[in-house]
C-alpha cells in the first residue's frame, strides 16, 4: 500500500515520514492528556529546563548523539508529537514540569565519560532506555487502563511521541549546537 509521504521542516525538526493508513485505534488529545498526567504523578525531583541553546535539527541531534534506529521510530510519530504539543500548550500552562521531569529520566539514562560528563555515545540505547521507563511509569497508572481504555500500544505511540518532543525541545539527548 503506498504511504502518504509528509516532510516536517520547522525549528528543530527535519523528519521525513511516510504514513500507512491503517485503520486502528488512534492516540487523540483526551488520551494525550491522560498519559501527561500519569507521567507527571510519578514521583521524583524535577531538573530545571534549559532554554539557553538553539535547538539542533532532530536528526541533526540523533545522528550527533549516534542514535540511528530511534529516527524511523520517532519519524513514524510526528503527527502525534504534533498533537502532544498542542495538548501541552492548551492544558499545562507551565510545561516546564513535564519537561524537566523528561529531562530527569535523560539524566538516569544519558551514556557518561570516565569523569561523569554526558557523551554523545550509543543514543539508541539511552532512548531504548527512556522509552521504556515511559511507557512503565504512564502504563502503571491503572485509571489509564480502567476508566480511558489507554491500551498499551497507545502508551507506546505516546511514549514515542513524548521522546521526539523531547528531543525537539533541547531536553534530551546532547545539542550538538551546544557543544561547540
């Protein structure tokens, strides 16, 4: 079945993405919204959020950070990382607590030197890693399952979604803009 080629070229972002349309559940903003907030119940210390840097083009910023395989995941989900912005802008005045609490599970996974310091080495693996811690702490909130039937591929789709937002918004993986 041939796909619906769409090319996405704005600040931070230069995926291109082919779609099947396929007819199955679809992740829209009342499920977003629901997976935002099971990820901001789990408990821990939110990181500040840096908005120091320009962001670095998507894939500019996974091929920096040597994460290849996470670009035809994270292409295959611009349209909800589209839709998680927008939810994020309409429903959560001051995403900076989503953000930094991303940024807090960039930091548990983010591969380091022998003196501690980020590296831009193995980003499939640190994205591997955050995906799933994700997809555990929103797919642990029982209410998503009982009351908003989330089903767990919805959860991945949002996890994906969220790492791509991420990534767009300087929060996880290294900016290679910043480095120099």
């Amino acid at each position: 079945m041939p796909g619906n080629q769409q090319n996405h070229n704005r600040a931070g972002r230069d995926i291109n993405q082919t779609t099947n349309i396929i007819e199955c559940g679809s992740l829209n903003k009342n499920k977003i919204f629901d997976c935002l907030c099971a990820f901001l119940k789990y408990d821990g210390a939110v990181a500040d959020v840096d908005i120091t840097s320009l962001p670095a083009k998507v894939n500019t910023k996974l091929e920096f950070n040597k994460s290849f395989s996470f670009k035809e995941f994270l292409a295959n989900h611009i349209h909800e990382a589209d839709e998680l912005k927008i939810v994020l802008d309409d429903r959560f005045p001051d995403s900076s607590k989503v953000l930094g609490r991303l940024k807090d599970i960039y930091i548990q996974f983010a591969t380091r030197d022998e003196k501690k310091e980020k590296i831009p080495l193995d980003g499939d693996n640190v994205l591997e890693n955050m995906f799933s811690c994700i997809f555990d702490i929103v797919s642990q909130d029982c209410r998503l399952n009982v009351e908003n039937d989330v089903s767990d591929e919805e959860i991945e789709i949002f996890a994906y979604a969220f790492l791509e937002y991420g990534i767009e918004n300087c929060q996880v993986l290294l900016n290679p803009l910043a480095q120099e």
